[in-house]
C-alpha cells in the first residue's frame, strides 16, 4: 500500500507542505494501530485471478477452456494437478517467485475451481505490513 500525498498551501502562499491525500488510508489505518500498540493485529488475505488464452477465436477466454465451448463441472479443477485438469501451474509457480523475491508474504498458493483461475494468499502478516 502506497502512501500518497498531496502538496497544502502553506503560510507564505507557496505549496510548501505535504498533507495525506484523502485516498491515503495507509494514514488513517497506522493511527488506529498506533492507538493501541500492546494489540497485536494479524491479517491475512487472498486474490483470485484468471489466466487469459491469447490466441482463441474469441477477443477473451480463459487458458484451458475448451475453444469451442464450455468446461467440465468445477470437481476437477480446484487444487488440481495433472496436464488435464490443471492450466497454468508454471506461471503460477513464477508468480510466487516473483513475489517472494519482491518481499512479499505469500504463504500459499493454489489453483482454483475453474480452469485457468488461480489464488495466492499471503499472510499471516501483523498489522499495517498486509498492505506492504
């Protein structure tokens, strides 16, 4: 999470000061923390996204559906393995790497219920460093 701020007119009438923007909630969430710093916060979170085919008849469709048509039931797919029902491990696996290396969290990561969706998690992380 970024800090953002925006420039205050200051005394002299020059934009001399810095002031948190209003879209700066990493602001407003460290004086909550810092209001009861004994407490001890941990969050954690997930995002789940899908994997696009780039060349299909159609302008979007998703990496191992079918091109023409529709797949299976989900059964198959969530936390799957193997060539027919999972698509996209090894970006998925390099997308970790590259968080890792980034410095965040990731604790895990899997495939989701359709094909070509994925998730990560990452956490558990104490207070406002989820956002880091």
């Amino acid at each position: 999470m970024t800090e953002t701020y925006k420039w205050q007119d200051g005394e002299n009438g020059n934009y001399d000061t810095l002031v948190p923007a209003n879209t700066n909630f990493r602001t407003y969430a460290n004086k909550i923390f810092n209001a009861c710093p004994e407490e001890e916060p941990w969050f954690g979170i997930e995002q789940e996204y899908t994997l696009i085919q780039t060349k299909t008849k159609f302008t979007t469709w998703p990496l191992g559906w079918p091109h023409n048509g529709y797949p299976g039931t989900q059964g198959p797919y969530y936390c799957s393995v193997g060539a027919a029902n999972c698509f996209g491990r090894i970006i998925s696996d390099y997308h970790y790497r590259c968080c890792l290396y980034a410095g965040i969290k990731v604790s895990g990561t899997n495939a989701e219920v359709m094909p070509g969706q994925w998730e990560y998690q990452v956490g558990p992380v104490e207070g406002i460093a989820i956002g880091d």
